[in-house]
C-alpha cells in the first residue's frame, strides 16, 4: 500500500472508544487524536470527526447504571452526555491551537436538497477555516444512530456530503476479522478488501457470524457507502499509538476497504 493523497478525512470514533467502554470521557484518548489532527492539518489535510459517546456520557452524568430501553430516555442521555463530549473535543483541541465546531445532523437532513446544501457549505466554510468539525447525530429529534449504527452511517453520509477521500472508522478491535477471533482462534484480520464485496458482510455479522452484532456490518455498509463518492476506508484499532499519521502515510494498519477505481 502507499501512501494516498488524501485531503478530506472524516475521522469516525465509538462510544466504545470515546468513553472507555462506558466508564467516562477518554480524555487522554481524545487528546492523542486531537495531537494528530493537528500534524495532519499542518500537513494540508483537512479533517471532519464524527463522534459518539453522547449516550454513553450522559448515563454517566445521570448516574445510570444501565442503558435505558426507553428511546426518550435515551435521548435525554444524549442531550446531558453532549455538553461533556463537546466540551472534552473543544478542550482537547484548543491545547493544539486549533478551533472546533459542534455540528449535529440527521439522516433526513442530509436527504432534505435545501437543508444538504447548507450543511455542505457550512462544513466547507469551517473546514476551509481550518476548524475542525466535531459531528453528531441530532439525538433530540431522530433515533437511527441510536437504534442502529453509532454513527456508522451518519458519518458515511457526511463522506457523499463534502466528497471527502477517505472514512477512517476508530474502533477497539484492530479491523475487520475473518471470524469472531474471540471464538475462533483461527481467524485473521483482514488487511485489504474492496467496497462492496458481499463476503465482508458475511465475515462482519452474517447470520451465524457475528463479530460484535452489527458493529462490524455497519462498519462494512458505511465502507459500501463512501464508496460511492469514491471514498476508501480504513477500520482500525483507536488504541494504536499514532493511529491516524500512520493511516494517512499509508503505512498498512487495519483494514483498508477501498473504493472502485
Ligand atoms: N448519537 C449517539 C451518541 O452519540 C449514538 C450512540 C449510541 O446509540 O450509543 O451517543
């Protein structure tokens, strides 16, 4: 693999990750992203995050014990859980010199011509400001993200939105595995594959073959959609060390789906 010219990035973090597995905001994490995206802006990449964790924080605010059922609870959680992740990204990146923005989008914005055009050129005016997008879903109003995905596909859609290069989705395993290598010692990560190959599917979450029921699959089915704008992806491990320099190098980390073409 070499190195890509990359431009645009939209850089995807879990809830899992942000929030140490739901026991608080990472702040030690998010700051090494933070660090990155700063060296790769330097470099003349421009940078998007799309961030969970809003559920994940508010439950720890509330003092929740447990993951509500109830989707308005949910909600609310993510109302509270928001003002700790902006405030964390808003501080991580102000210690690198650099300005972020809270954006928080739906699905059905992103489908509305009038409301897609201005968040196109609001994250076009940001990202040309040098400001990084810090993205949500808009839990108050809708509950795709919630139900399904972990901004998964949001994050996709905002790829198609500002033509962005390349998705990276940070995650705490270390790509896209054959089999669920927590019960089947056999299986290997897989390094290189193409968007769109039915075979992903099957190996992220196929019936019978989950690797982490429907977190690998919308992981695969964001790679499908990015790749309709051309957009390669790499899903990889937010816990290696300069995860996201080494990703834009080219250097060979996780797994890179790419783009037809
Ligand atoms: N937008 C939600 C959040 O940031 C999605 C994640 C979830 O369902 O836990 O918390």
């Amino acid at each position: 693999m070499t190195a890509q010219p990359t431009k645009r990035i939209v850089v995807k973090v879990g809830s899992s990750l942000v929030t140490n597995n739901g026991d608080g905001l990472d702040r030690a994490a998010i700051e090494q992203w933070a660090e990155q995206v700063a060296t790769l802006l330097k470099a003349g990449h421009q940078l998007l995050m799309v961030s969970s964790g809003a559920i994940a924080e508010g439950m720890q605010r509330l003092a929740w014990r447990e993951r509500p059922t109830a989707i308005h609870q949910l909600q609310a959680a993510a109302a509270v859980g928001q003002m700790g992740l902006v405030q964390m990204y808003e501080s991580s990146f102000a210690r690198f010199n650099l300005q972020s923005a809270q954006v928080l989008l739906t699905n059905a914005d992103l489908d509305h011509p009038e409301r897609r055009a201005n968040a196109k050129a609001t994250l076009d005016t940001l990202l040309g400001l040098g400001v990084v997008p810090v993205i949500n879903e808009n839990d108050t109003v809708v509950t795709d993200e919630i139900k399904f995905g972990d901004n998964d596909h949001l994050a996709a859609l905002v790829v198609n939105l500002i033509h962005a290069d390349l998705l990276i989705i940070l995650t705490d395993q270390g790509g896209l595995f054959t089999a669920d290598p927590r019960q089947d010692q056999a299986a290997t990560l897989v390094t290189e594959a193409s968007a769109g190959d039915p075979l992903l599917e099957k190996m992220a979450g196929g019936v019978g073959s989950a690797i982490s029921k429907g977190g690998m699959l919308t992981k695969i089915l964001a790679a499908k959609t990015a790749a309709q704008t051309g957009a390669s992806t790499v899903i990889a491990s937010g816990h290696e060390p300069q995860v996201l320099n080494q990703i834009v190098a080219g250097l060979p980390i996780g797994t890179l789906i790419k783009a037809a073409g």
